[in-house]
C-alpha cells in the first residue's frame, strides 16, 4: 500500500508541468516569455509565478501569443 501511495504522489507531482507564457508588445514587437523558476515538483507554485508574470504583462498592454 505505501508504494502505491509513493508512486501516486511522484506521479501527481511530476505530472503538472507548468508551461511558459509568451508576450508581445504590439507597439515594439518585443517579446518576453514568463517562466517559473520553481523547481517542477512543485507545480501549483510554478503556475502561479507565470500568472503573477502573464498579468503584469498584460497590465502594460502585451499580448499573449
């Protein structure tokens, strides 16, 4: 049984990569790309660390790609 446990959690854990969101200004045709700099076993945190970052973004007008 704590296998099976130990196994679910490593998959939960890994399972939930956090992608990078890419920007665009549409003014300068600069981009930025958010990323999380958590480690990957923490996913929840990596996601929000790129929202934080997509937000400001966009507050200054960015588009998302």
């Amino acid at each position: 049984m704590l296998r099976i446990a130990t196994a679910f959690l490593i998959t939960t854990a890994l399972a939930g990569c956090a992608t990078p969101a890419v920007f665009r200004d549409p003014t300068s045709g600069q981009v930025a790309q958010c990323n999380a700099t958590t480690p990957g076993i923490f996913p929840i945190i990596a996601q929000h660390e790129i929202d934080n970052c997509s937000l400001a973004y966009a507050k200054m007008g960015w588009v998302k790609q």
